[in-house]
C-alpha cells in the first residue's frame, strides 16, 4: 500500500480556501451513489445549470445526471439494437455527455487533482494545475480548478476548434496553444517539460502518469458499468 504524503499546513489553507468559496468536494462513494449525496446539496442543484461555474457541479461528476430533473436517477446509457449490430450479444454503452463539460474526462481530471488538495501536496492559491491533452481532458481539468478554487492551465494543439479555446479562455483559464492537430501528442509534452524547468508555481497534471485517473474508472465508471 502507497504510503500519502501528507502536508498539513497546505491542508489547512486548501480547507481554509474551500470554506471561504463555500466548495464541498465529493467522495468517490458520492460519485458512485447518487443516493449518498446530501439532500441540501441536491437543492442547491437544481436552479444551476450543468455547465455553470459552481462549485455544487462537483456533485455532477457521474454517470447518474438526469438531464429533465437536473438531479440524478439511472446510469446514462444507449443498446445499440441488434439491427445495427448484427449480433446477438447485447451491446450497452454508456454515456458522457451529461457530465460537465459534455465529457467524462472532467470525472478523470478531479480524481487527479482532489486527493492532492486534500493531503496537501498541491497548494490551491500558490501553485497553478496544468492539464495536457488534445481536449476533453484539459477542458475538464480547467473546470475542475475552476470549481476548487485555483488556477488552470490548458494546454492542447492550435489545430482544435475555436469553440475549445474560446470557451477555455471565457472561464479564466491560461491556455497555451501547441503546433499541430489531435494526432501532435508530443508536442503538447514538450510544453510540459519546458514548464518544469521554468515555471516553479506550476504542477502537471498528466493524465498517462496520474494513479487518480484509473482509480476513478475502477470505482466510479466500474460501478456504472
């Protein structure tokens, strides 16, 4: 078993910053079972759209979001019907569109960054998170900062739509725009390791290298399943 670093005097900053921005964070349990969410704040859900900066919209990250209520019921899932298919085995997939973002990967991005807010090994008013991708990542890690209360940084390829950077810039994200298009990987990780060597307020959030990335699948996206 990993042994968690615990730095307690970040702890109380990031506890003393989340209580003046009035930000619960949300156990995994709480992501798995809607049921589990506290009734308060299932009424503090229901006049904010899914997409609005908030911070109650960290209870939206999961796989139960019913779009008509605004809170929450079965797994969102289409079957794909044997006409299409042509097999006999039914074929389920489950939907991601009505998370935040209209992504799952906001559910990948906060497993990332939470646990270190919570053991203090990421400082929320000192430090910056940077998220790589070609986009759904880096949008969800932006909205995530911008729900726990620090600063994001994006940074994906200059061929992705003007949509992305717009809306990445409208929520106050810093974005760097790197050469290419959704295949131009590399270069988005050489952007990275240039600001490990000249930005100390910076952390990198690496979705490939990050253990909260998978360990969010295994019990939230499993559990769906």
């Amino acid at each position: 078993m990993a042994k968690l670093k615990i730095n307690a005097a970040i702890v109380r900053k990031n506890a003393a910053l989340c209580r003046k921005r009035k930000i619960v964070i949300p156990t995994f349990a709480q992501m798995k079972d809607h049921t589990l969410i506290p009734a308060k704040i299932k009424t503090a859900l229901k006049p904010v759209g899914l997409w609005d900066i908030n911070p109650v919209n960290l209870f939206r990250i999961n796989w139960h979001n019913d779009h008509n209520t605004g809170l929450f019921g079965g797994v969102n899932c289409l079957e794909i019907p044997k006409e299409i298919t042509g097999i006999d085995a039914r074929v389920i997939g489950i939907v991601g569109k009505y998370f935040p973002t209209g992504a799952h990967k906001v559910g990948a991005a906060f497993a990332c960054l939470a646990p270190r807010l919570v053991t203090g090994e990421f400082d929320a008013e000192a430090q910056k998170a940077v998220w790589p991708s070609t986009g759904n990542y880096c949008r969800g890690g932006a909205f995530d900062s911008k729900l726990l209360g620090t600063t994001p940084i994006a940074i994906l390829p200059e061929g992705m739509s003007k949509e992305r950077f717009a809306w990445l810039k409208e929520i106050g994200a810093e974005v760097i725009a790197t050469p290419g298009t959704e295949s131009n990987v590399k270069e988005i990780y050489d952007k990275c390791w240039e600001i490990k060597k000249t930005r100390k307020d910076c952390v990198i959030f690496n979705q490939f290298e990050e253990m909260g990335n998978p360990t969010w699948h295994y019990h939230v996206t499993g559990a769906a399943l």
